[in-house]
C-alpha cells in the first residue's frame, strides 16, 4: 500500500505533523535520517517522499543528515517517485547564497551581501561595508547561526581574531547590509502547495533567533516556550497581509520545485521589502495559528493526503 514517507533528522519538529496524520487516518512512514544505508540498486516504496531535512541539523549532532538525504533524494528522484521538496529544496536550504541569487533571479530583492572562506577574506569583504552596520550569518544555517551585528569592520576584526568567533560548518561566512526597520519585527510568509498560506508577524527585540516551532527550548530567543503572559505575542499572524511579493515568492517556490516553505523578509523605514531567508523545513507557532483558525501542519498533512490520492489513481 502506498504511504506518506517524511524524512527529517528532528523528531521534535515532526510530532505535530505525525498527529496530522492520525487524525486524518492517513498511511505514514517515519524515515529518520540522522544516519542509514540505501541500496542503490533496490526500488524504493511507492508512495508520496517529504523531505523536512534542515540546514540547522548539525546543531543536533547530525552533522551529515543533509548529505545522506540528498542521497536518499537522488536515488528517489532516479526512481521517479513523487517527492514533495526534493533535492533542489534541498540545496537551497543548505545555502544562503543559492537562495539569494535564486531570489534576485526573479526580481525579489535581497540585502547586499558577501560571501567569504577564511578571517582574512572575511575582513577584506566587510570593507564594502565601511561606515555602515552590517551582519555576518552562515551560509549554511538556520536557528540564527553565526548572526551577529557589527557597527564597524574594527568590531567585526575584534570578533574574528577572538575566541568567541563562530566557525561555519561549510566555512563560509556571510556579511550583510544591516537593514533598519522602524519597528522590531520581521515578517514570515507561509506556503503549502507552492501556495500562500499566511504571513506571520516575529518580534525581533530580543535578538535574530527567530524559529517559531513550539518544541524550541528556552534558550532560543524567538521560541515561545518560557513567555511570561504579560509579554505580547512574539508571533502573530498579520490578518489580511496581500502583497505583490506573494506572487514573486510563488513563482521562485515553482521553479525550483518547492511546495512548502516559509520566506522571511524585513521593510525598511521607505517601505521597501529585503528577503533574506527561504526555509524549506517550516515549522509553524501554534499560539499564533490558534488565534487565528488556521494551522500550517493540518494544510500540509491534506496537501500530502491529496498527493498520495492522484498517485492511487494513476
């Protein structure tokens, strides 16, 4: 019999949507992918393949999760299986500078940045940046790694020579314009189906950590576990939110072969839109769905479930 087979290397982050699928009676099949073997020359399943691997996976101790996915993708995509965020979702989640040349591509406009390889390159490509604030990040991350905000290339200096410095697991750092917002907020754009869902307001107050999955633990900044009640909302779902950007992220989403994901931009003081993430391994905040009727998991487990339907007819 046909199933939904999810790979992933989080458990925590894959919960809610396992409960999805109990609740819609749907066939599923937990394919964990911290470690394993394929044989190339055996036939995979039939059924419907979701890739939820995640950039930030080594931070879990599963530093070689992405590399075996994309095995297990290829050997799936070789097969001609249906699968939902395949190795092209899969290369843009791994890095930043794929998403953002992918991104200016279409039109959508991204914040300058730079990528280098070693401290010295790292400090050479922050002089573009002299007299104005910048970030570094990973190219490879996820969970806010390696974010850190610089007013000047002395500082960034200061930071790279120091102990405190934080090596990016592929080694390349990235160095960004520092956009100002007049209010301390990002926006996150949710799609299921290649289709827009909702967009979701995240409180940047308190730092650039912004993963909204319940299962987060205290110490990340962004995630709701721990709030006091009098603190608002850190995550809210912006009622009504329509943009022409919708329609430019959904067209990058199909011509990469993306069905579900979550896009992060930022506007500055003239209203002007910076997208500056693409994450195909979304979570959503159940406070913020709860308020507002809508639940990100449900709409991906009966996308799924329409999925695993067209193949049973074929």
């Amino acid at each position: 019999m046909s199933k939904i087979y999810v790979l992933h290397e989080n458990m925590e982050w894959t919960e809610h949507l396992i409960k999805r699928f109990n609740d819609l009676e749907l066939p599923y099949e937990d394919w964990l992918l911290q470690e394993g073997h394929i044989d190339l020359l055996s036939e995979p399943p039939e059924g419907i393949f979701y890739n939820r691997m995640s950039a930030s996976s080594h931070t879990r101790g599963n530093r070689f999760a992405p590399e075996f996915t994309n095995a297990v993708l290829a050997w799936l995509e070789f097969h001609e299986r249906k699968v939902i965020n395949g190795s092209r979702a899969l290369q843009l989640e791994v890095s930043k500078v794929q998403q953002y040349l992918e991104l200016e591509r279409f039109g959508v406009k991204t914040p300058k940045t730079a990528a280098a390889v070693g401290k010295e390159n790292i400090l050479k490509a922050a002089e573009q940046f002299e007299g104005k604030s910048f970030i570094t990040k990973h190219n490879r991350a996820g969970k806010g790694l390696g974010v850190q905000l610089f007013r000047s290339t002395q500082a960034l200096q200061s930071y790279v020579n120091s102990s405190n410095f934080e090596e990016p697991i592929d080694g390349i750092t990235l160095l960004q314009e520092y956009i100002v917002s007049p209010e301390s907020y990002i926006t996150r754009c949710e799609f299921v189906d290649g289709k827009f869902v909702y967009a979701v307001k995240v409180d940047t107050s308190e730092g650039f950590e912004l993963c909204p999955a319940d299962a987060c633990s205290v110490e990340d900044l962004f995630c709701p576990a721990g709030e006091e009640p009098e603190k608002p909302a850190k995550f809210q779902v912006r009622e009504g939110f329509n943009h022409p950007i919708i329609e430019q992220y959904e067209k990058v989403l199909a011509a990469n072969d993306i069905q579900i994901a979550g896009i992060e931009f930022i506007e500055d003081a003239n209203g002007n839109i910076f997208t500056y993430d693409i994450n195909t391994n979304t979570n959503y905040n159940s406070e913020a769905e709860e308020n507002y009727g809508t639940y990100g998991m449900l709409e991906v487990a009966k996308f799924l479930e329409r999925e695993l339907e067209q193949l049973k007819v074929k």
